[in-house]
C-alpha cells in the first residue's frame, strides 16, 4: 500500500472511527483516535453553543496537536497509521462555530502548528446527509450529543463540502489524494463486503480528488 498515513474525515456520525477501525486492523496499523469524551467542554458547547465554542476548539486543537506531534518524531517511517480525524479540519469547527474575535486568536495559535503537523498520504472525506446523519447520532446515543440539532448538522455539512472542495485547489493546504465516500447506505461495521470494495480503491487511489458512492 502506497499510503502510509490515511485520515479517515467526516461530520459527526458518519462512520469515521468505524471505519479508521477496519482500516487499522486490515493494515496492521496503529489506530490514533480523536479524544472527542475527554473534551470537558463538550457537553456544555451542544447546550450553549456561543458560549462554549471557544473553549472547546481550544481544547481540541490542544489535544490533536499533541497527538500530530507524536506522529512527526517519525513514527510514520516505521508502521501504518490510521487516525479518525485529519487536523486541518479544526479550522472547519473554528470558521462554523466562533466569534470573529475568537476566530482570530484561534487563527494565530492554530498557524503556530500547522506547518509542523504532518500531511497524510490520503484523506478519506465521508459524507452522509443531514438527516442519516441525525439518526445515527440517535442511534449511538452519547449524553453529551442528546442537545445537537439539525440545523447545525445541515451548517457542519455544507461547512466541510465547502472545504474539502477548496482543499486541494489552489492555495489549499493539503496536497493529499482525497477520497470522497458516499455513506448514505452503508454500514462498515455490518457490511464487510464494502469494506472490502472500499479497501481495494484505497490501494488504487489517485492524485487529485476522487468520488466514490457505495451502494446497499
């Protein structure tokens, strides 16, 4: 396999850990997953969304630093990685949910890292509509995401069309093949034979951005 380092992205409820899972265990891979329960202000932020947003990016971006940093020691030369996020996409969460004063003190501490955090071979970009989306969410029933709405799911999803569409443009920041997966149908974690259909346009990906819709 060509890609080394693979960041499996998408909004919330898409399948993104589920699918880093597979990844990592068909690859033999070590899995690095975004630490989304240990954020305290996480619960507060669905609640009250204006108040808390700060806080919590601030947490996050922390916290995906950290882990960015460990990869950069060289770690990638040595085995597969798969993690379930894809730093830049903080600035998505930022550019949605802060104030323009927030949004520029963030904007200075993110550029402080940001040419250090190292790029993956390839980005899995996972999309789903709003409302699938909605009922996984229900689904898994986490406490801290009982308060998450439709409208913001319809805001997050446009919000990562938009920047996944500009990110290897030009003046993107990535230079990584994406793969674009339609999820609406499908289900990783009982579906291995998509699994598998998926894994094998993994190890023929292309440079650029390449879509792929999965059927039932």
């Amino acid at each position: 396999m060509a890609a080394r380092y693979i960041a499996v992205e998408g909004p919330i409820g898409v399948g993104k850990t589920t699918l880093a899972r597979i990844l990592a265990a068909h690859y033999g891979g070590r899995l690095i997953l975004e630490q989304v329960e240990d954020n305290p202000f996480l619960g507060d932020f669905y609640k009250d969304r204006q108040r808390f947003a700060f806080q919590a990016q601030l947490f996050f971006l922390l916290s995906r630093v950290r882990q960015q940093i460990d990869l950069a020691t060289g770690e990638l030369i040595a085995s597969h990685v798969i993690t379930d996020y894809f730093f830049g996409k903080d600035r998505v969460f930022a550019t949605l949910n802060l104030s323009p004063p927030e949004l520029a003190m963030y904007g200075q501490v993110a550029s402080l890292y940001e040419k250090n955090v190292p790029m993956p071979d390839l980005i899995i970009f996972l999309t789903a509509p709003p409302h699938v989306l909605m009922e996984r969410i229900r689904q898994r029933d986490r406490a801290f995401e009982k308060q998450l709405d439709l409208d913001y799911l319809e805001d997050l999803c446009e919000a990562y069309a938009r920047y996944f569409f500009d990110l290897n443009s030009d003046g993107g920041w990535a230079r990584a093949p994406i793969l674009v997966v339609n999820t609406e149908h499908v289900n990783f974690a009982t579906q291995p034979e998509q699994s598998k259909y998926l894994i094998e346009r993994i190890e023929n990906v292309q440079p650029g951005t390449t879509y792929l819709v999965l059927a039932e």
